[in-house]
C-alpha cells in the first residue's frame, strides 16, 4: 500500500480574473490555497492554477510585476499547473496573431476567442473520460480553441473535432471553466495530478 501524501498549498494566481472561485473549490476540497500577487508568494507553492479572465492582461501584469521568468522557471522544473480558458492561453507556446507574453510550457497552438462572436458563451455537457462516466457541465466564456498540439499531449476531452481539455505531464489546460459549476471532479482530478507528480518526481 503506497503511504498518503498530504495534499499540496495551491497557489492561484491573483492578479485578475476569476480566481476566487477556484479557490473556493478548492478549499472546499480541503485544500490550502494562496493567493499569488508577488514572487514571493510563489515560495512554498507545490501547485498553481491559473484562472480565467484576459489572457493579455495576466500575462502584462505577471511582466510587470516580475513574475514571469520566476513562474515560469517553476512551471518547467516541474510544479503542476492547471491553467483554465485564458490560462490555458497563457500558458501555451503558440498563441494565433499574437506577440503577447506567454509562459509557454504547453507544446499547443491556440486561437483566442476561437468560437466567434455568435456563440461566445456556451455550456456543454461534455464526455471526460478520466473523470469517470457521467458528462461534465462545461462552461465556455469567450473560450479559445486549441488548433494543434504536439505529440506529447494528451486530449482528456474534444468538443466536436477540437480539444477542450489536454494534459502534458505536469501542465493540465481547459478551455472552459470548471470553478463556475458544482461539479468538483476536475479540480479533484488537478489534485489527483499533483500528488502522482510529486511521487514520481526525484
Ligand atoms: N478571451 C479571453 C482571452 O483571450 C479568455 C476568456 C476567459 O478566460 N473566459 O484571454
């Protein structure tokens, strides 16, 4: 029988966004959150989520406040991070028709705002195979559109022919929003990662 690791401090980041409401799943689920504002909040951090809101935004203030080379120097030695909808935009490596800063660590190409105008707001219940049988109540707010990942990436969940949901080792990504519903399952399953992550890591 493997021993029970105590479950990580997540960090969410803070700057803007839909933070509070992961953050109250994820107490919910027992967990201690911290709000990240600083660098030095990142101290101490086994875990950090990466809300929804203005992908541009984020990634100017996470600039600005001299948190994106420490971020992402965390990320890419290894820390789990969920990134959801503009999340999921920061941290993919290719972002369509845009310089804006990124940390990258998700070998993905991504459309911002990909399913236009006419349905930019929608809620699907969509087929998550990793989180057990019953559909999940996704809600997609001016979501973007993954239109490539690279080999290494796993797709958890296609709305039609596009990924919704995609793992990379230590990198988890959707691009709707699962802390707007009261379906905890995919928190848990970012929960669940972050413990196998920090059992197989040296
Ligand atoms: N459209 C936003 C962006 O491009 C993402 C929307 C969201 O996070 N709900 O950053």
């Amino acid at each position: 029988m493997s021993e029970a690791l105590p479950p990580p401090v997540v960090g969410i980041l803070a700057l803007q966004g839909a933070f509070r409401e992961h953050g109250k799943v994820l107490r919910s689920l027992g967990v201690q959150v911290v709000e990240v504002r600083q660098p030095r909040h990142l101290e101490g951090l086994g875990a950090i989520v990466l809300p929804g809101g203005e992908s541009t935004t984020m990634g100017k203030l996470l600039t600005d406040w001299d948190m994106m080379d420490p971020l992402r120097e965390r990320i890419l030695a290894g820390m789990p991070v969920y990134g959801s909808c503009a999340g999921l935009i920061l941290l993919c490596d290719r972002i369509e028709d845009s310089d804006q800063p990124r940390i990258g660590a998700l070998d993905a190409q991504v459309r911002r705002n990909g399913y236009g105008r006419q349905v930019d707001s929608f809620e699907a219940d969509i087929d998550i195979p990793v989180l057990g049988p019953e559909p999940f109540p996704a809600v997609f707010i001016r979501a973007p559109v993954l239109t490539g990942v690279g080999e290494g990436v796993t797709v958890l969940a296609r709305v039609g022919e596009q990924p919704v949901a995609v793992r990379q080792g230590s990198v988890l990504a959707s691009s709707f929003h699962p802390e707007l519903t009261s379906d905890a399952r995919f928190h848990r399953y970012f929960l669940n990662m972050c413990t196998e992550c920090g059992r197989t890591r040296p």
